[in-house]
C-alpha cells in the first residue's frame, strides 16, 4: 500500500510556493490517526506530488495538534521527493490563514520542527481566500556545522547583522562547468545564496537542482 485511499486535503500557495495541506487536528478522525499513528509513505507523497500524475504540489503539510497546549497547530512536513523536512516560511502563512479561515484566529503560534513561531493575519480577501500573513521565522543559522551542506567545509561567519558582511565560499556545479560564490544560511532548512545583478538571467531549471 502505497498510501491512503482517500483523504481529504486543501491546496495552498505563498508566493508560488504550493503544498498539500493534510488537516490532522482532530485527534478522532481517520485523518488525524493516519498523519499521527502511522505517518505518510514517502513514495505515497512522491505521487501526490507529482505535477502530471498527481495533484502537483512542492511537498505535503500535516496540520496536526501542539505538543505545547498554549500553541495552536503544529506543522509536520515532506518534500515533494518524500524526504522529511523541518519547516518552510511559507507553508507556515498558508496554515496560518487556513486556521485565520477555519477558526477565526487572526494570532496564532504554529509550531515547527526548528522552533514556534508566532503568526499574524492581516486584511483577508473573502472573495478572493487571501490574506497578508507576517510570521516569526526565527533567528537565522550561519555556522557551516548546522546548515548542513557538501561542499568547502570551513566555517560560515555567524555574524548575521549585515547580510553583506557573510563570508561566501565557492560552489563549483559538478559536470557543468558552472561555478558561484554563495553564502549558506539555514532557517530550518538550508538555504544556499547567490547575489547577482539580473536574477532572470540564470538557468534555474538547471543550476538550481545542481545546487
């Protein structure tokens, strides 16, 4: 079995950013048991994902209930390939509206697996299902050991007052001749950073899986 049979799920974007999102808070549900006792099959979420075969989205989101009861949801996540992953700034804005949607609640603090993090929704579109939403994404991680990545392996300053102060390292793309100074950051998951003059100029269908 590759997965459920049915489930229900709703469908969300910020900024383009787009996952499945599974709502698992009502502990009695058949939902909420699959998500919490059993968990996803990564292959399961590998074809949900899937923007010919499936749905089509960059992941699936569980909105299952806060390990602290002062909290309001907690986030579980997975990668369109079905890997795990901590936490993304805009699946957070999409579950904070849907609870803005579903409950009222124009403040709430949405757990993650890298830390809580506090949630404001601001002139939302009844019309249109949108909204502003601001979050507390947390402090930025700059130290090489905490991001992680494959590459150089000295050390990335943890000076994160001035994004122009951070060091950069040089990434050579295997295979492709391609070569950058980036600067690594994570925010739960890593991040990896390349200032250029015209955005629009790079290939990212091709540097970006290298990357």
């Amino acid at each position: 079995m590759t997965g459920p049979s049915s489930i229900e799920f709703v469908k969300m974007e910020g900024i383009g950013n787009d996952y499945i999102f599974i709502d698992a808070l009502d502990h009695t549900s058949a939902t909420a048991r699959l998500v919490l006792e059993r968990g996803l099959n990564p292959r399961w979420i590998q074809q949900i994902s899937d923007r010919h075969y499936g749905v089509g989205s960059d992941g699936v989101v569980a909105i299952v209930p806060p390990v602290n009861g002062r909290n309001q949801a907690r986030m579980q996540m997975w990668n369109a390939d079905g890997s795990p992953s901590a936490m993304c700034g805009n699946a957070l804005r999409c579950i904070a509206l849907y609870m803005h949607i579903k409950l009222g609640l124009d403040g709430l603090v949405v757990e993650s697996e890298t830390a809580d993090h506090a949630c404001q929704v601001h002139d939302y579109d009844s019309g249109s299902g949108s909204a502003i939403v601001r979050i507390d994404m947390g402090a930025p991680r700059f130290e090489a050991a905490l991001i992680p990545f494959t590459g150089a392996g000295q050390a990335v300053t943890s000076r994160i007052a001035d994004v122009a102060l951070l060091q950069e390292i040089p990434i050579q793309l295997p295979a492709s001749g391609l070569a950058y100074q980036a600067s690594l950051v994570s925010m739960g998951n890593p991040h990896c950073v390349i200032f250029c003059p015209d955005a629009d100029a790079i290939d990212l269908q091709t540097v970006g899986p290298l990357l």
